[in-house]
C-alpha cells in the first residue's frame, strides 16, 4: 500500500516547543502529529454516527408519538444520582 502525506503545516514556535516537550521517549514529532490526526478522525467519525442515531431516534419518536417527556428523565438521573450519593456516604 502506498503512503500519502499530509499537507505540511506553519505553527507558532511556541506550539512545536509544546509539541516537543510532550514527547514520550521514541516518538518523533511526526508520529505524535500522526497519533493527534487519528484520533481527531476518530472522535468526528463517532460524532457523526452518534448525531445520525440521535437523529434517526427522534425521527422514530415523532412518528410513534412514543416520548419521554425530559422531566421525567431529569427526575430519575437526579434519584440515581441521590442513590449514589447516599452509598458514597455509607462507605466513607
């Protein structure tokens, strides 16, 4: 498989110095880029699929009129929560 590059790019200097002290021992500026580029990629794919499901659910929603209403949500996140709290305190 052929390799392709990235376009190159002009930062401030004090960006590639905070680049570099970041480095763990062996990786080179251009891997830690690479890593950075993967990682941004990966982070917008899920993005993109997480808002297509929100998207497509809510679509099923309004056509099932099938909805929870936000108060109710709120309310059991906010019990849960309180649930948590109390076995926190219980186990300090």
């Amino acid at each position: 498989m052929k390799t392709a590059t990235l376009p190159p790019l002009r930062v401030e200097p004090e960006l590639r110095e905070a680049a570099e002290r970041v480095l763990e021992a062996g990786e080179s500026l251009s891997s830690f880029v690479e890593q950075a580029v993967r990682s941004a990629v990966s982070r917008r794919e899920a993005q993109t699929v997480f808002l297509a499901r929100g998207l497509a659910s809510r679509d099923l929603a309004r056509e099932s009129g099938d909805y929870v209403p936000a108060q109710a949500v709120l309310d059991t996140l906010r019990q849960r929560f309180e649930a948590a709290q109390a076995d926190r305190r219980k186990r300090s």
